[in-house]
C-alpha cells in the first residue's frame, strides 16, 4: 500500500558564511508516520527543519506540503499548512503567562482575547493530554519540563498535524521524558506525523517507522527502523566510523582532600523547605563524585554554592583546606575550580564574540595566552585552533560567532574552555546534554582523564548508566538533602531509584 | 494665600508642565516596549514643537498645528525606525544623531518660516490663541483635586490615553505581540508575528505622541518659539521610562513627581527663598532628584525581583536568519 506524502522537501541545499548546512538533501514525511532525523552536532538537522517552518529559506530546492509545492516564507505559512514545531531552545517569553504564550501570534484572535475562555480551553487540553500545567503562571517560573509541556500545549492548541520535534527531551530528566514520549504517542495515534531530532537510540526505536541520517550536511543513508539490528549501526551511520563504546578509566587512586563541604544550607525564597539542607561531603583528588536525583532536587543549587554562585546561609565550603565560603566566583575561579554550568546559554558562552574569545575567556589573563595586559592574538589563535581540534568542535572558521554554531557545538566549547582550565578540581552538571554519541564518549573520557590527571570532579548527571561508569562515588539527592553516599559500583538502579524517590535508606535494607 | 490654594496651584502648574513630558514619556514607553531605544526624542519633540507653532501661527488652527506637530514626530522617528530597523545600525549613536539633526534643523527653522514682517523669524512671536484650560463646572472648585479639571485639551485627553494605553498592552491582542517583540523577538518570530513591522509601527507611534508633546510645548504651556524650548524634557522623558518601568499605568507618577519638583522650585523661587538656597541649585533640584529617584527605583527593583523590567531585546536588531 503506498502511503500519501504529507512533506517532501526536494534537493535543499542552505549555505551559511563558511559552512554548508544542507546539501542537496531530499527528505519525505508520510502520513501518520514518524521519522527520526540524526546526525552528529553540527550535521544540519536543525537547519533542515527551520527551513520547514519558515525561519530560514533555501538557496535551492523545493517543498511539496500535501503534494502541494509550496514557499514558505515565515513561520506564519508553515502554521498555515499545519505545520508545528518544539525548537531545540525553548520558544518562549518568559515574562509572559503560560496563556499569552501559546495564544502569542494566533491569527484568529479577537483583538481582546477572552483569557478565562482560553485559560479553560488550556485547561481542557492538558487533562485530555495529561500535561499539568498552570495557564495563569508566568512562564519563568517553571521548571524546564513544564516549559516543554508548554511547548507542546502550543502545538496542541493550534491544531498543527505535521510535528516538528528538535531534540525534545535532551533537556528533560528522564521521567519527564517518559511522559513526554506517551503524550507523542498519543498525538502521534490521531493521525498526525511528525519529524523527530534525538540523540538518543532509544527513542529512536521506541518512536521511528523510518531513520534518516545526515552527516556534514549530506543525507548518508534512509532505513526502516525496523530493518536495524543493532545500535552501533546508527553510531556507525552517523559518525562515518566505528564509535567505541567503551571508556578508559584507571585504577582508582584517592589523594588528599581538595573540596569539602560542611552542614552547607541554603533558604529557599519561595518554599518553606531548604533548597540545600545540610550537605556534607568532601571530594578527594582522583575522584570522581557522581550526584544523581531527578533534576531540580538541589543539584544546580548545590553546584552554584561551591562555584560561587549562589550564597549559603550555613555551614562551610573548604577548598584545599581554606575556607572559601560565600567568596565570589573569581576568588574561586584563582582557587581552581572549573565549572560546567547547567545552563550554559544564559551562563556558558558570549553569542556575539568569537569561538576563539570564548574558547580562551578563562585564560587570557594569564601568562599563558597574554603579557603585560597586551592579549597575544598569536598565542589565542594557537590555543583556540588546538582546542578545537582536541574537542572536535564544528565550526567554520574560530572567528565564527559562538551563537552560529550548532547546538551542540555551544556545549563542546564550553566544555573545553571549562575541562582545558580545570587546575584540579571541576563541577560538571549535565554535561552530555544535548550531544551526540561520539561527543559525550569524547566528554565522559575527557572527564575522566582529569581524574586520572589527579583532579576532584563533581559530576552532575541523571543518567544512572553515566553515573555508574564515570564516578567512583555516587550521592543521591531528594529535596536538597543528600540521601546517601556509596560506591559507584554498589549502585543499583533499584537501590538508587528508591533513594531518588525520597524512600530513606532503613536498617534492614542496608544489612 | 492659604496651604490649601497653593497645594492646588502648584498641581495646577504640575499638570500644565507635566502634560508634554507625558506624551514623549508615553510614546518612549511603547517604543521601547517592541526593542527600540529611541534617544532621538529631544530633537523629535522639538520639531513637534516648531511645526505646530509655525502651523498654527500661520493658519490660527491648533487643531492643524497638532495634527502636524504629529506627524512631524512620526516621520522624524521613521527615519529612525528605518535606520536602526532596517539598516541595523546602533539604535544609541543613531539617536542621538537624531536628537543633534532634529535640534539644529528647528532652530534652523525657526528662523526661516516666520512671517516676512520679522525677518522670517518666529522667535518672539506670540500665537493668536493657545489651547486655554477648559474649566469642568463644579469639579473645579473642589480644593486640590479641582486642579485636574481646570486643564487643557491636551491634558484631558491624557487622562483617557494612560489607561487606554495600559488596557491595550496588557489586554489587547497588539499588546501581547509588542511586549513579546520586545521580549524574545526570535520566539515572537517564530509564532508567526512580523518582528520588524511591530517594530516600526511603535517607533513611529512614539514619534507621534513625542511630536505633540512637543505641540504641548509651544502650543500650550509656553506658547511662543524658542531655540531649544524643549530644554531637556525629551532626556528627562528617557529617564522616567525606567522609572515608570515601561508600565503605562506608572508614567503619570513619574511625571507627576518630575513635574511637581520642577514647579515646586519655581514656587520657591517666586517666594523668595532664592536667598536662602541659591538658585542654581533650586534649578538642578529636579535633575538632581530624577537622579537620586532612579537609582533608589533600580536597587529596589532589583532587590525584589532579582532582575530589572526593562524588554530583555531593548537595545538589539532583529533578523530571522541569525541568532
Ligand atoms: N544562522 C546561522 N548562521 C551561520 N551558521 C549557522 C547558522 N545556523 C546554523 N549554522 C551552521 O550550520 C551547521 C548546521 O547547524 P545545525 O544547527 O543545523 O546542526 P544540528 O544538526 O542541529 O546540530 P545539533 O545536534 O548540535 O543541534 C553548523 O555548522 C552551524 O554552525
Ligand atoms: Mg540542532
């Protein structure tokens, strides 16, 4: 039976400043089908899609929507053609009500909405699709999974049949995404289709009919999902080369104690609850500390206090025996301390400065890349071209803005600025995010590397697998407290679970 | 003269200075709303001032005088609409540029389109009528708040303007789009809303509403031509954006407190207390508390909400194909 076409972008070529993004790719979407778009950071998925929706347009090719052919000029066509799309940034206004976001830029709206009737018709939405999400609060507030549930409500609420879904849940935990994945489902069982960008296989499996690959901006291959045996296939697709799946870790040698951390607690300004409550831990040099706990248990907090960041109410940070309580980020910065913030497009990089600027942002006052406060263009050129290549960053040229590049590519520079100036001791949250399969082995194995070079590294992740075979220790945080401490390899999914679900440690289960 | 008459008068004399002040405050609130600094505003409102007063000196109809007043506003502040939004120059240096520009070519003006009996020159002159308050029967004899019922046009019309415009950014359809423009303009992009066009629909309508505050200038509160008349009102209005947190609803007490510093130090001036407190400084008391007000506005709002109010895109062109 041949299935109708819904979308058939024909030999779409996009250049941009130095780069290629797409070349003569040629994609078809069926109806009622879902089809996953992969490749490495930088490939041009994203770019392909905007193309869809109106935000770029193409040097050449051509678009068919319903066997019609079409010329999307902006986002307003592509919602008229029923097309929608979840953008790998969040689209949203922050200072704006759950509400006004998903009406923002309805054509059909009365000049004064009717917001009870619309707050009550969200309402309606999300019981039926089983997102919880307050219409009336203003979107800044929420946590980033109930963000992605707006984005969803907005899809919804305007009706749109073709889904276009940008990396969905590189930012959700993994429940979140779970839940993510059968409201899809659900949308997906009315007829809708949709194109899905993930790095993740799993998804990929759970989700696709069909897999579309593209490297450097070329499509490489277009298989059934049905018809793949075996993961590495797609890594292999993707990458153009064989991914090594397996890490280098040497044997665990704990020094002395580089940071602790004493009865540290922090008030929350909104809940009665302490945001931490009492943390006490210590990392010793050569370790790894892994903290799991579904996301906003305290984690970012807890990175923030040892950064300087944010201030605590009690207790005490010792770095290398000084105490470093409440001192600003830059004392902490000279202390040593490197940090990979869980926010990284508010606090990572500078958009509008280069990839060689932020590259070397944490060294250029140094000896190193400067003398007598002359910056030494020469000496940055060198470091920045190395770090490119050791991190397999993708970008044009280094004096390419940092905002050009490609998701992925923003968290790669970030993470080699950060790992490259990390003097011994350096807080990693979340830092596979967002990549694809060959970058987080790179990442995981860079950090590791710093451990076997000696350095105490606080590890932040909610990937149990990453935790259990990066850290040597793993925390468990529930509602700003630490449930327990233990050794990686002693940690089950089970045993964490519990503990991730606030289910304390009793007698008998621990004998 | 007892407390009571002159707590009127003074909120009398309050509201006839505060009215042109309110307009360009107005109007900057909405450019600013949709991401567009525009510091042209002083020269904008002194072109509103001297076309309304050549416009009405030479036809005796204010009504022609503001409408043109207006419009002068408007087109001054599509040039920079077109500068700053199409061209993406810096919207700082290009309003600047259009404050100097505006400033030289009304003082310029002012000597050329006067009638020929004074050598073309309309400084000195004196306009057949004024817009004259208009007294609302009772309401103006009610001490203190009788002073807002015995205003002008130009001034009623503000007292329905300011929650009009409050209701239609907050309420209205327009108004979602604006602030989201403003806010996020890559969002706004992306749900359809033409970024670009919002942007020079409110720079033009600022440029609208600094052209009559400038008619208020010449064509009420002092009504004749001067050189440089606006005397910094389009600088203090830039200001009282912030303080009116880019808020409708706040920029009648940011006025009101400028305005009442102002009169105030005339009021004390007149009296007599020019001995005690030299004038100069009785002069620079309402710069000087603009000052000291917004700084103690800025710790406070950062205080309670962590983050200032002002349009997060304030300040930076928008294209749909970058970042
Ligand atoms: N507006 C732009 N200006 C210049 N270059 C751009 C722009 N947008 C994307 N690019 C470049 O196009 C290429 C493809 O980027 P794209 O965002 O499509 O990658 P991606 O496949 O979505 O990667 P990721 O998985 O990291 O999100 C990258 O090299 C990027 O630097
Ligand atoms: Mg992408």
């Amino acid at each position: 039976m041949e299935k109708t076409l819904v979308v058939e972008m024909k030999n779409i070529t996009k250049r941009f400043p130095g780069v290629v993004a797409n070349e003569d790719v040629t994609l078809q979407l069926h109806k009622g089908e879902v089809l996953a778009l992969l490749g490495e950071n930088g490939a041009g998925k994203s770019t392909l899609m905007n193309m869809l929706v109106g935000l770029y347009r193409p040097d050449e090719g051509e678009i068919y929507v319903n066997g019609k052919h079409v010329i999307i000029n902006s986002p307003q066509d592509s919602m008229a053609l029923g097309i929608g799309m979840i953008h790998q940034e969040f689209m949203l206004v922050g200072n704006l009500t759950v509400a006004e976001n998903i009406i923002l830029g309805l054509k059909d709206l009365p000049t004064v909405p009717p917001i009870s009737e619309i707050n009550e018709k969200i309402i309606e939405l999300s019981k039926k699709y089983d997102l919880k999400v307050d219409p009336t609060r203003l979107v800044e507030t929420l946590t980033v999974g109930e963000q992605q549930r707006v984005e969803i409500l907005k899809l919804l609420y305007r009706g749109a049949d073709i889904l276009i879904l940008d990396e969905p849940t590189a930012v959700l935990t993994p429940k979140e995404s779970q839940e993510l994945n059968k409201i899809l489902k659900k949308m997906l069982s009315e007829g809708k289709s949709a194109i899905f960008i993930t790095h993740k296989m799993i998804e990929v499996l759970e989700f696709s009919e069909t897999l579309m690959v593209l490297r450097k901006g070329k499509c490489v291959g277009i298989k059934p999902t049905a018809s793949i045996k075996e993961l590495s296939e797609i890594a292999n697709l993707m990458v153009g080369r064989p991914v090594l799946f397996e890490l280098e870790k040497g044997p665990f040698k704990p020094g002395k104690v580089r940071v602790e951390l004493k009865n540290v607690s922090v008030n929350s300004k909104t809940h009665t609850r302490k945001t931490l409550d009492s943390i006490s831990f210590t990392i010793r040099s050569g370790e790894i500390l892994g903290i799991a706990g579904v996301a906003g248990n305290g984690q970012q907090p807890l990175s923030e206090v040892i950064t300087g960041l944010m201030r605590v109410n009690s207790g005490s940070i010792i770095i290398d025996g000084e105490d470093y309580t409440n001192k600003t980020p830059l004392q902490i910065i000279k202390a040593g301390v490197s940090h990979i913030p869980a926010d990284r497009g508010r606090m990572g990089i500078v958009g509008d400065m280069s990839v060689g600027e932020n590259l070397s942002m944490k060294k250029y006052r140094t000896q190193e890349l400067s003398n007598h406060h002359m910056i030494n263009k020469s000496k940055v050129r060198q470091f920045a071209s190395n770090l490119i290549q050791k991190f397999v960053i993708k970008t044009p040229t280094q004096f390419t803005s940092a905002k050009f590049l490609s998701g992925g590519n923003i968290q790669k520079t970030i993470l080699a600025r950060e790992i490259n100036s990390c003097k011994g001791i350096l807080i990693a949250v979340y830092p596979s995010r967002g990549l694809d399969v060959g970058a987080i082995e790179s990442v995981r194995q860079n950090i590791i590397a710093q451990r076997d070079r000696g350095s105490a590294v606080l590890l932040v992740s909610e990937e149990l697998d990453e935790l259990r075979t990066v850290c040597d220790r793993i925390a468990v945080m529930f509602e700003g407290r630490i449930m327990d401490i233990m050794d990686a390899q002693d940690a089950s999914t089970e045993k964490i679970g519990l503990l991730m679900a606030g289910v304390e440690r009793s007698e008998e289960c621990d004998s | 003269m007892n407390s009571l008459d002159l707590i009127t008068k003074l909120l009398a004399a309050t509201l006839a200075m505060g009215t042109s002040l309110t307009y360009a405050t107005l109007g900057e609130v909405f450019t600013e709303k949709s991401g567009v600094l525009n510091l042209g505003l002083e020269g904008t409102m002194l072109m509103g001032a001297l076309s309304g007063f050549a416009v009405t000196f030479h036809t005796q109809s204010l009504m022609l005088g503001v409408i043109i007043a207006m419009l002068t506003g408007g087109l001054f502040s599509l040039i920079h609409a077109f500068l700053t939004i199409s061209l993406r120059s810096n919207q700082v240096v290009t309003g600047l540029s259009i404050t100097m520009f505006g400033t030289g070519l009304a003082n310029f003006l002012g000597k050329r389109l006067g009638p020929v009996e004074n050598n073309l020159n309309l400084v000195g002159l004196n306009l057949a009528a004024k817009f004259e308050n208009i007294q609302i029967p009772l309401l103006h004899k009610i001490p203190v708040i009788g002073a807002f019922f015995d205003v002008s046009i130009l001034t009623y019309l503000l007292y329905i303007l300011l929650p009009l415009s409050w209701y239609f950014m907050y309420k209205t359809k327009h108004g979602l789009t604006l602030r989201s423009v403003g806010e996020a303009p890559r969002t706004a992009a992306a749900m359809g809303i033409n970024v670009n066009k919002t942007r020079y629909i409110y720079t033009v309508l600022g440029g609208f509403f600094a052209g009559v505050g400038g008619a208020a200038l010449s064509l009420s509160f002092t009504p004749s031509w001067n050189d440089s008349m606006t005397g910094g009102i389009g600088w203090i209005a830039i200001a009282l954006v912030i303080f009116s947190a880019w808020n409708p609803a706040r920029v009648a007490i940011g006025t009101l407190v400028f305005g009442g510093i102002t009169s105030l130090q005339f009021f004390l001036q007149a009296a007599g207390f020019k001995m005690v407190i030299p004038v100069q400084f009785l002069a620079i008391a309402p710069y000087f508390i603009t000052v000291v007000t917004l700084i103690i506005m800025t710790i406070n709002s950062i205080k309670n909400k962590g983050s200032f109010a002002s349009p997060s895109a304030l300040g930076t062109p928008f294209a749909i194909d970058e970042k």
